[in-house]
C-alpha cells in the first residue's frame, strides 16, 4: 500500500498512515502502551487500536479519522461548552484505566512524566489540541506514546493550560477564562476544593516541561536544541508565570 506522511510532532520519527493504519518508530515503551490500548478497547473508550508490529518494526495503529483541533481547527473549543466536553472525556478516560493491570516488567517513557512516582493513574502526559482528533465519530485522543503512571491532577494540568489557553496572550479575557478554567474542571470531575491544587499542578507541570527543554538541550540533544532555539522553553515558561501571577485570585473565584 501508498504511504502517506502524519505530521508526528515535535519529536516523533516518522509518521506514516497505511491505508486505514498509522506506522510509527517503536521503543521500549510499546508492549506497554499497546496493552493499555487494549484495554481501553475492552471498555469501549475511544482510542486508536493497536496491532502489534509491521514487518519493518513499527508500530500499527488503527487510523483515527477526522481533523487535529491545532492548528486549524482552534474555534471548535471556543464555547464555555468544549472546555466541559474535554474534561469529560478526560474523567472517561480516568475512569476506564483504573483497573488497568499494569504489567510487572512495564517499561514507559520518561518525557513530560510525573516526577512524583505517583501510580494513581496512567497519564496519557500530552492530552492537547494537537492530540485531539475531530472526526466524524466524534473526538478521540491520539498519541499515547507518553503514557506513564502519575498523578491525576499532573494529567489534568497539562490538558487545561493547552485546552484553556492560559497564555499571556490569550485572546480571552479574564472573565472568558474564569469561565473556561470552570467548565473544564466541571466536566473533568475536579472538586472545589481540589481547584486550587490543580492550578498549583500546572505552575508545576509547564515550567517542569521548560526546564526539561533546556536541560536535554543542554545535555546535548539536538532535537531538544531546536526546540529551545525555536523558543519553545520561553514559551511554556512564559505560561508557568501566568497562571502563577494570577494563581490566587483565580482559585478564589473557582471555587
């Protein structure tokens, strides 16, 4: 069959669509993160499929059909209503991994991971515009490479500052993202008294990812170099500082 070539992110090797499959480089974290897939297909959350390995060693998933919401397709989470819809298919997603058996000899990757050794959950650790298929089945998250035990609220804080927009810059006022902070956190199962903590978790996790950044592009990774070069670790750390600027006020009025 033809190959066609995915935009595969930052850091992916290549990413191939095979007629109704994606092919993509393994590693040590695939056997794991396919059993997890399984899994999520025995409780009929929506979820690439996986199929083992091709005759070159990729990966095989089954092709999500549909747009990415970044970049194009950014309006779709406009509505106070989207920010709910992705908390609630987060929480599905929580809910149908709590009686994953992980396996004893499961190895994970080690980027965008809870430092914490936490097992509440295994996070999906980039549950983002760029990982949200819409399509005609409705919307389904892709790219569970990352995937790793950690905290629940570590996966949430990640997915509210991408889905969110809390940037400096963000072209909502403060009033829309009250609002959008709100209905995120209504839809992803996040108590009152816990919204506090998971806004404290994004400080954590953004400016924890920019300091990941430098410090593999310090240790002489090219890839990582590029990104940096390209300002990506300014750009998260300019998020941590946001939401750190208006941590208490937010939390006051969240509650």
């Amino acid at each position: 069959m033809d190959e066609e070539r995915l935009a595969g992110g930052n850091l992916n090797a290549e990413v191939l669509r095979v007629g109704q499959t994606v092919r993509r480089e393994a590693g040590p974290w695939t056997p794991a993160v396919h059993d997890l897939l399984t899994h999520l297909q025995e409780q009929s959350y929506p979820a690439p499929v996986p199929h083992g390995l091709d005759a070159s060693g990729r990966e095989v998933l089954s092709f999500i059909p549909g747009e990415p919401v970044h970049p194009n397709n950014l309006h779709l989470l406009d509505a106070p209503r989207s920010m709910f819809r992705v908390g609630r298919l987060i929480a599905d997603y929580h809910i149908a991994q709590a009686d994953f058996d992980t396996p004893p000899t499961a190895e994970w990757r080690a980027e965008g991971s809870d430092p914490s050794g936490s097992t509440e959950v295994v996070a999906h650790n980039d549950l983002a515009p760029w990982n949200l298929i819409a399509g005609p089945d409705g919307w389904v998250f892709i790219d569970w490479d990352l995937a790793a035990p950690g905290r629940r609220l570590w996966d949430l804080a990640w997915a509210l500052h991408s889905f969110a927009g809390l940037w400096p810059d963000s072209p909502h006022d403060d009033e829309e993202l009250i609002t959008r902070i709100l209905a995120f956190c209504e839809g992803a199962n996040v108590e009152p008294l816990d919204r506090r903590l998971l806004l404290e978790t994004v400080v954590e996790r953004t400016g924890g990812h920019a300091a990941f950044l430098r410090a593999q592009a310090e240790a002489g990774d090219s890839n990582y170099q590029r990104l940096v070069d390209e300002g990506h670790a300014n750009r998260w750390e300019q998020g941590a500082r946001f939401v750190e600027s208006n941590l208490d006020r937010w939390s006051e009025l969240l509650v």
